[in-house]
C-alpha cells in the first residue's frame, strides 16, 4: 500500500450486466471507451480510456439474478482497510452485501448497501490506487451522485467513512437542496432527496466524461437504451444527460461548457499606416505654433474623508 493513501477516492466504476457483448458494444459508440480483459481473470474485462482502464465490465452473478438484482453500475472508494471500513459502516447501519474478499495481486474488496440501501463498494489496493487527483480526462468518470431517502443522514454516514468534506450547495425549489461535496480539494458530485415521483430506491448514479452530451444522448435512443432526463445545462455551462442502457443499467453522461477562443493576435505582416508627407508635417506645425497657449490649469483640491460617527 502507498504511504499517503487517498483515502475517499471514487476509484473504480464496475457495471454487472446481463449481456457483455451488447454492453462493449453500446458503451463504446456511446462513450467511446474500448474493452479489455483483465490479467488477473479473463473473464472479467476493464473498460478503457485510450491506454488509461477506467473501470470493469462483468456478467450479473446467477445468484444475483435469482434474487432479482438488474444490471447495474457501481462505485468503487478507496479505504486503507477494507475489513476494517466494512465494520465500520455495518456499525453505522450499512449491510454488507459481499464480505472482504482477496482479488489475486491487485487488493481486497467489499460490497454495502448504505443505512438507506444505496450499493457502493469499498477497495483497498496492494499497490497504486486506481484513479487519479484533479479534474476528469475524456472518457472517465467526472461526477457521482446519491439520490436518498434523506440526503443529511446519508451525509454523516458517508462523512465519517471516507471523510469527504462538503463543498458548494444549491437550492433546487421544492426539492430542496442539493448538497455538492469532495475530497482534497476537489468536486466529486452530489448528494438530493429523491422525489417522491422517482420510483427507483435510493442509489448512486455514474456519469462519464464525453464531447458531447447531447451526441451521446441520441446514440443511447438509437441503441436501443433511454434518455430518462436532459439533455440539459447545469451550472457552470456543462450539460448532462441521465440514461439507461439497453440491459436496464442507469447511467449518465458529463459534457463540459466549451472554453472560449483566445483572439486572434494581428499578424506580424499587417502594414504600418502611412507616413505624412513632409509638406503636411509642416503645415501642422505652423498651425500649431499660431494658436495662443493655454493656461495650466491647477488640479482641483480633493475633499476630505469624512469621519464616521462614533
């Protein structure tokens, strides 16, 4: 494990799907991430940003299936102890899904479900985190977001956990408010009350970093996924839009506000103005010399501060 360990980063993102082929497929167009299996298991792929994974790809469990669990993405955050982090969320209310479990060279993980039932995972690696400090490259994940039953308990309890600090806030009208929050410095999405017509229970929500949101919102309709809300602007100039894939996996993508252009600098070539003549230069001056010279005038006297009341 590194010596500074970057407890509380959104490390990895993992979809569990029904139908691997139409995911890399779907995911690819849309996103325009590339798959590859992974070293440690093969049937397990890992999702690419050009060289960069950024997240795994791998069949629903039939355990799973039979419990009637759908496709679904999840979270991975980075703890320093992961059988020691699951006792700790189990005290504060979470249930663990999947107990600690050794994956060969890379580290150890868990899966919870917070005290309202929202899934997440816990990793901890035995050599470098996955993920990286500062903003979201192109084609990695650029936002998380918790849709709860009460945002503010959520809040202590992921507080306490990874020890994510609050950041901006913003007043959404009848929904209340919409607490944004992060770690080092840096955003890494938000947490709101569901409303009441949002039928799905409280979960995390993934959103990719693409070009464009709306270029990725008709491809989704195209393939045979949902646009279940936007394409739309957010604060800042972004736009988002919140999808679902055709397996029934929700997820949503992130496009940033375009920066400005730079203006033009004038080009070195561009040509002087023209010089006067040496005639016109010497009416000038003589025009000038014949007018009188003006008086200088006294700058006027500036007025004293005025003393506030005692």
């Amino acid at each position: 494990m590194p010596k500074t360990f970057p407890r509380g980063r959104i490390c990895w993102n993992e979809l569990m799907t029904t139908d691997l082929k139409a995911a890399q497929s779907f995911y690819k167009a849309v996103v325009g991430w590339g798959a590859r299996p992974s070293e440690i298991e093969s049937s397990y792929l890992m999702w690419t940003a050009g060289p960069t994974p950024v997240g795994g790809l791998m069949a629903l469990p039939e355990d799973a299936k039979r419990m009637g669990t759908p496709p679904s993405w999840v979270m991975y955050v980075a703890v320093p102890d992961v059988d020691e982090s699951v006792r700790q969320a189990v005290s504060l209310g979470a249930r663990a899904y999947v107990q600690p479990q050794d994956i060969p060279t890379m580290g150890r993980f868990a899966v919870l479900g917070d005290p309202q039932g929202a899934t997440f995972a816990l990793f901890t690696s035995k050599t470098e985190v996955p993920g990286h400090d500062g903003p979201a490259k192109p084609g990695e994940f650029s936002w998380h977001e918790l849709a709860a039953s009460d945002w503010r308990t959520a809040w202590e309890f992921y507080e306490r956990l990874f020890g994510w600090v609050k950041m901006d806030a913003m007043d959404m009208g009848p929904v209340g408010t919409y607490q944004m929050f992060g770690r080092a410095g840096q955003m890494l999405g938000g947490m709101y009350n569901k409303p009441r017509e949002m039928s799905a229970p409280p979960h995390w929500l993934c959103y990719a970093l693409v070009p464009s949101a709306d270029g990725a919102a008709a491809l989704v309709q195209r393939l045979g996924g949902k646009v279940l809300n936007g394409p739309m602007d957010i604060p800042g100039g972004g736009r988002i839009a919140q999808c679902m894939d055709p397996q029934g996996a929700a997820f949503a993508v992130h496009a940033n506000a375009p920066q400005a252009k730079a203006a033009p600098k004038p080009s070195r070539s561009a040509k002087k103005p023209a010089k006067k003549p040496a005639k016109a230069k010497k009416a000038t001056k003589a025009k000038k010399a014949k007018k009188p010279a003006k008086k200088a005038r006294r700058p006027a006297p500036r007025s004293k501060p005025r003393r506030g009341r005692r």
